[in-house]
C-alpha cells in the first residue's frame, strides 16, 4: 500500500511537470512569435531550473530527515506559483522596452525565460529529490533504487500529462485553468499519501485535512480563472499592438488565435504573428485594406495565358480567393490549414469575400499545404502561395527547395508557381538581400525559369518551362484586358508602376549575382551596374556565373537558412541598429565542436597519469559526469532534430508538443525499467560506456533517417518513423539514469546526493544541448550537423570511460561486461 500511495504522488508531479512546461512553451511561444529559435531557450530555461532545484533539494534532504510536510507547503506554493507565471509571460512585454510590433532579442528571451520559469522549476526539482528520499526510506533501502522509482514514476506522469493536455486540457480548459487543476491533482495525491509517511501519525492525519481544505480553496479559484484568463489576454495585446482593439480570442490546435480590429480592417493572429488584413463588413469596398491582395491575385493571374484550374494555399480570406475568381477561370482549390481561423474571421470578412469563397468554382479545403500535394492526384495550371514570409519554421515549409519540388510536380505543362515576399527598394539590407536571394536560387534549383519582379513586395514567378513566365508590360495588359475584369483597387496601369525597367533591372542583377562567393552571406550584395544588362540578357548569361554556395544560399527542410535570415530581417526592422543579435550564428563552425572534446579528454588524461593516491578517483567522478553531461546535451538535442523536422514535414508542433514529449518520456521509463532490469553490476563505468557508445551511434542514424523521412511520400510512414526515434531517443536516456546514478553513489556514498548530481548534471547538459542545436546549428549548420554534434558528444564520453576503466575490475577487457 505504501508502494502505490508513493507511486500516485510521483505521478501527478510528472503530470503537474509536463502540463506546466507545455503551458509555458505554448505560452511563451505566443509573446517570441511563434519563433522557434525560443524553443531550445525555453527548454533550456525550464531544465536549467529543475536541474538547479533537484541539487537544491539534495542538499535540503541531506540536511534535514525525510517528511512529508515540506513536500505539502511545496506542492500547494507550485500550483499558485504555476498561475502567477502564466500571468507574467502574459504581459512580459510590458516589462521590456520593445516597441509594439518587435520582436524579442536573444538576450530578452533567455532573461525572460529565466525569470518566468525560476520559482516553478526550482521546486519541481526540489519535490523530486524529496519524493526519492520518502520512497527511499519507505523502502528502507541505502541505494539509489527510491530515485530510479521516482524517476520512472515521473516519467510516467510526464507521458500521462503530455496526453491528456494533447486530447483534454487544451481543447477544454484556458492556460490558467490547466495548470491549476493539474496542480490539485498533486495536492490531492499529496493528501493521499499523508497518514503515516514520514510524519508521526498525529501529524499526518493534522495534515490531511489542511490539504483539504488547501483543495477547496483551490476549487473556489477555479470560478475566477475564465474571467482573469480574458482580461490577462487584452493587458498582453495592450502591450502587442496598442493601436488595435482585441475582439476575440480563440484557442486552436495550431495555435492561439486572435482577431483584432483598426478602424475598418480586421487583422488576424495566430501564435502572435500577422496571417492576414483583410476589410470589415461595414466597409462599402475593400479595394483600400485589401490592396496586397488584389495586386498579388491579379499580377499573378496574368503570367498564364489561360489558367483554368488554380491552387491557392492560405490568403483566400484576405481577398486573393476573390480576385483569382474574377478571372475566368474553372476550378480554384484553396487551401487553409486552421478552420478554427476561418471560424473565427467569417463574421468579419466583407460579404464579396465571403461570396467568392463560398462560390460554386472555389473548393475550401482544410488541410496542410504540403501535405494536400503529397497526396493529391490533381494538377493544376497555376499554384499561388499567399502565406507570411518565413518568419518561423512552419512558415519557412512553404519556401524549401523540398516544397517547390512537391509543387513543381503538381503543375500541368507549361503551368506557372507564385509566390512572393516583404522586401525593400533595391533590397537594401543584408539580412533581406541574403533572404530573398536564397529564394531565388532555391527556386532557381528547381524550376527552369524564374523572375523575380516587385518593390516592397517581391513577387518570385516560377515557369515550368522556359519562355511560360513574361516581365513585359504590355504582354500582361493585353492578357488583362482580354480577360474583361471589371474589379475594384487595380488598373492595368499597375503592369507598368510594378514593372518600372530599371527597378526590374537592378532586382535581378542583385538574386542572380549575391550568394555566389565564400563570404557572401557576411556583408550586403555588390552594388550593381549603373545601368544592368536587360533581364533577358541576365538569365541568358546566368550560366557563366560562379556557382552558388549552397550552406548559405539553398533553402531546405533540414537546413532552413531563410528562417535565420528572416529574423534578422525583422529584427533589424523593428529594433534599428541594435536588433542584429542573431547575426553571430553564421561564423559558427563545425570545427567548433572539437576544442571541447580535446580538453575534455586531455583532462580525463592528466587525472588519469596521477598517482593512485593524488588522483582520488577524480578521473573517474569527471568521466561519470561528463557521461551524465553528454547523455542530457545529446537527447534533448536529438529531441530539437526531431521536433525541428516533424515541424518541417508535418507543420503544426504546436498541437503535437505534448504528444511527442510524452513519447519520449514513454522511451526514457521503458529504457530506466530495462536498465534495472538486466544490468547486474549497475556501477559498472563498462556498463555506462556501453551505453554511451549506443547513443553515439543511435545520433548518426538519425542523421541519416531525417533528410530520408522528407522524401517519403506517406505521412504515416513519415509519422512511425518520428514516432520510432523519439521513442528509442527517451530509451537510451532512461537506460543510462540507472547506471550513472548507482556510479555516482559509489563515489560519494550517499543516496540523495547522488540522485540530486545525476538529476541535476543531466538537465545542465539537457540544458546546454537545447541551446546549441535550436538557437545555433540548426538554422544555419542543419538538423543533421545537430545529430553529429550529440554524436561526437557521446563518443567523447566513451573515450573517457574506456580511459579511465582499462585494466580495472569490472571491464576485463570487454567493455559491454556490466
């Protein structure tokens, strides 16, 4: 009966745990912008703190004797310290000095991590050394076998909690809510296990009915959190968009959207990031909100001499859908993704808009862009992409070379693919000149022919042969005037203001020529000539030119460098001359990783050539901890790789986030129960070598299988095989907490420290390894220079076993013999 009251208690903390870190990440995901750079931040932030609270709580257990009353007053201060940060990420701009519209910097979203995720993280790792301890000396047990209990219980809790946020919470309750009720859970299980446990029986059932009334109290609460989850909202748009008036808010599984009101447009959010403007329905005609719009559609439209069916993936709302109707053409698939958006702009959409859509020749289909042409048979004359440039990963999917290729092979013979992006006059700018230059050679990998034409907006016009797409003038308005639009907000006019010659010119000398020297991506493009040659006479003599550096200037799944450049872009634009924090990841370097290895086995070495009785076993505590250390820096940056290229392949982590953690946390309590289980000798540093060696090697698989799963063309295929490494990814990290727990006890002879070490060191590297693999090698080096970095961190920890193991009992000179 003690077994199972412990064994509720670890539970709910693992699902107290998960639900708190979900809610933060999805929370604070909404204020980055949807950024998922801020993903290793956040997870950092979180491990960093649980981490430190885990050696907090050793020290605490060492200090004082095993009772339940701390763990009570620590279970109710987390669920009222978990509500009081939602409420702070809610209005953390209001504590920055960020002008409504800009992005975060680097620095501001690890400080504001830090500060957010402190009072929770730290308990939750103090709760976990102490429940180790209660359960340890429940047992009356001297090992560490309470920590590897609680370690399995809470990974159970954590797979728990992931599923029932994925499938429950989100869809039922708001942030607040959500992690109050879990909270209560906790105190309730905490209840549960209160008459006898580590108290005098007295003491126990006076605490029972405090945590009671603890509950109540927190039921009451629960009345209030609808109302204070609105009002925390508006106090964060304050602070957002200030000029905009919030009118509704709705949550959905891709993300939190928002539908805000300035003057007569309507502007929709989703996860804090603009997906369309489009006119009110009290306007009289949206020709003035909806000028991109109408532009877009119509300079579009006229690249095909006749196009008769078109796919349109997202801005159909904003008035795309229904200027591409005003052409006479048969079929228009419009795609968008979220139909908790469309729900939520229909009641503000101009009632032309809403026409258009509902249409007998438009079809709306709700599903993934990518996705749809993976799987349709159809094929289409014209495919246009009216999303946001990529501002985020799951935006950057609709710009890779991966995507235009999927496209590429759904256009009809002499079909013509659009899309377009935010640029400045003569693309001024290093950021926006590296950006829209690596859309152009991208595209220019995949399509015959391609021009790009614009101003402040770029338009990317890509024919499937050459000789399909035209930049004269004339050509489009007499296609125009054929055509007999009569339509608001454009006038054939337009053709010669959007293709003004020298402009046009200088655009394309600039994409054709920058991206193609070994430091290019350093500095702005070459001043062009004064007067360029013609744009026919650039693409005819394109051929002679250098070739392009690929690492910097091709876009793709597994390397999404026109994500990086992106934020650079709107950093700089919004922050001036100090928002250029990111610009420091391009000098990162593969080589990088090697001056950490060098030392860290130099100095296995030198503490390895001391005498026996200067070294003290110091040789071997250092390869211990650099094994914990690396084990943490490799899974989670594994983890990064795997959710960076669900994102990439499937496009909506923000649903899947506790669903993949949970899988992962399945892995790490069938990896610790199999550790247990089959290895006898769990001090064994051959033992703990071994599984080093696995994970290294377990790192370059992965690497190989992730730019394999984007060519596959089933998404369940795609889907098992996520759902596969992430499982055997949380395996591996299970397997080694047995093993490097019981090693570190045979150093220090005591349980709780012991516990508190390996939680804590494995968290610092888990720490270090989100940071490394989101914030600077994924972006710029790739997924797949993610997987060898946790490679080559694994292979040094083994290296430093086998250094300090050869030719001591227990290896014998076989390095699997645990």
């Amino acid at each position: 009966m003690v077994f199972s009251r412990h064994l509720l208690a670890v539970l709910a903390l693992g699902i107290v745990s998960q639900v708190v870190q979900i809610v933060f990440l999805r929370e604070l995901l909404m204020v980055f912008h949807g950024n998922e750079l801020s993903l290793g931040i956040i997870l950092a932030s979180w491990m960093l703190w649980v981490g430190g609270g885990s050696r907090m709580g050793a020290g605490l257990a060492k200090r004082y004797p095993a009772t339940l009353a701390p763990v009570a007053v620590i279970s109710t201060a987390i669920v009222a310290l978990s509500v009081l940060s939602v409420f702070a990420v809610r209005v953390l701009r209001g504590l920055f000095a960020i002008d409504a519209g800009a992005t975060f910097s680097v620095f501001d979203m690890a400080l504001s991590c830090v500060v957010v995720m402190a009072p929770t993280g730290l308990l939750l790792g103090v709760q976990f050394v102490l429940l180790a301890q209660l359960w340890r000396e429940s047992d009356g047990a001297e090992d560490t076998s309470g920590a590897e209990k609680t370690y399995i219980g809470e990974a159970a809790g954590n797979i728990a909690g992931g599923i029932l946020f994925s499938f429950l919470l989100v869809h039922v309750f708001n942030s607040f809510q959500a992690v109050l009720a879990t909270g209560a859970l906790m105190v309730a299980a905490i209840a549960v296990l209160a008459p006898g446990t580590g108290l005098s029986r007295r003491r126990g059932f006076l605490l029972k009915p405090v945590l009671w009334g603890v509950l109540g109290v927190l039921g009451l609460l629960f009345v209030f959190l609808e109302p204070l989850d609105r009002w925390a909202y508006e106090r964060q748009w304050q602070f957002f968009s200030p000029e905009y008036e919030l009118v509704e808010i709705r949550q959905s599984r891709y993300g939190t959207i928002s539908a805000a009101k300035r003057e007569d447009q309507y502007s929709f959010f989703q996860s804090g990031n603009l997906v369309f403007s489009s006119a009110g329905p009290e306007v009289p005609s949206p020709a003035m909100e909806e000028q991109e719009a109408i532009e877009f559609a119509h300079f579009s439209m006229v690249q095909h001499p006749k196009p008769k069916r078109v796919l349109l993936i997202g801005g159909g709302m904003r008035g795309t859908a229904r200027e591409i109707a005003a052409h006479p053409v048969e079929q228009v698939d419009y795609l968008e993704l979220d139909p908790v958006l469309t729900d939520t702009a229909r009641p503000y959409l101009h009632e032309s808009t809403i026409k258009a859509i509902d249409g007998p020749r438009v079809t709306l289909i709700h599903t993934d862009g990518r996705l749809f042409l993976k799987q349709t048979d159809n094929t289409y004359d014209m495919i246009l992409i009216d999303v946001p440039d990529p501002a985020t990963a799951v935006l950057n999917r609709y710009y890779t070379e991966e995507f235009f290729r999927e496209a590429r092979s759904r256009l009809n013979p002499g079909g013509v693919f659009v899309t377009g992006v935010q640029s400045t006059a003569d693309m001024r700018g290093e950021a926006i000149a590296n950006r829209n230059t690596t859309i152009y050679h991208t595209l220019k990998r995949v399509f015959p022919e391609v021009l790009p034409a614009g101003q402040r907006f770029l338009f990317f016009f890509a024919g499937d042969e050459k000789g399909r797409v035209s930049v004269d003038p004339a050509v489009l308005t007499n296609r125009y005037n054929e055509r007999n639009i009569d339509t608001e907000g454009f006038s054939p006019r337009q053709f010669d203001l959007l293709l003004e010659d020298s402009q046009l010119r200088r655009v394309n000398w600039i994409v054709r020529n920058h991206g193609r020297s070994a430091d290019a991506h350093l500095g702005p493009p070459a001043s062009p000539p004064m007067v360029p040659a013609s744009v026919g006479a650039q693409d005819a003599a394109e051929g002679e030119l250098p070739t392009v550096n690929e690492r910097f200037f091709i876009n793709s799944d597994f390397k999404p460098i026109g994500y990086y450049y992106t934020l650079r872009f709107w950093e700089a634009l919004t922050r001036g001359k100090s928002g250029d924090g990111f610009k420091w990841i391009l000098h990162v370097r593969p080589w990088w990783v090697m001056p950490p290895v060098a030392a860290c086995l130099a100095l296995t070495l030198l503490f390895r050539a001391l005498p026996p009785l200067r070294r003290s076993r110091t040789d071997e505590r250092l390869a211990v901890l650099l094994a914990i250390f690396t084990t943490g820096l490799s899974t989670m940056a594994l983890q990064i790789a795997l959710i960076f290229s669900f994102q990439s392949l499937y496009g909506f982590v923000y649903e899947m986030i506790g669903l993949i953690t949970a899988l992962f946390m399945g892995g790490l309590a069938a990896g610790t129960l199999a550790s247990r289980k089959l290895v006898r000798k769990k001090s064994s540093t051959a033992a703990l070598a071994c599984v080093q060696f696995m994970i290294a090697l377990f790192a370059v698989l992965v690497a190989v299988l992730l730019p394999y799963a984007g060519t596959l063309a089933l998404p369940w295929v795609v889907l098992a095989l996520v759902v596969s490494l992430t499982f055997f990814s949380g395996m591996l990290n299970g397997a080694d907490f047995p093993l490097s727990a019981a090693c570190c006890q045979s150093l220090d002879r005591n349980p709780e420290k012991a516990t508190g070490t390996v939680y804590g060191v494995e968290l610092f590297g888990a720490c270090v390894g989100a940071l490394a693999a989101s914030v600077v090698i994924a972006p710029v080096l790739g997924i797949a220079a993610v997987c060898m970095m946790a490679a080559a961190a694994n292979f040094t920890a083994f290296a430093a076993l086998v250094m300090v193991g050869v030719g001591r009992n227990g290896y014998k000179g076989d390095l699997c013999n645990g």
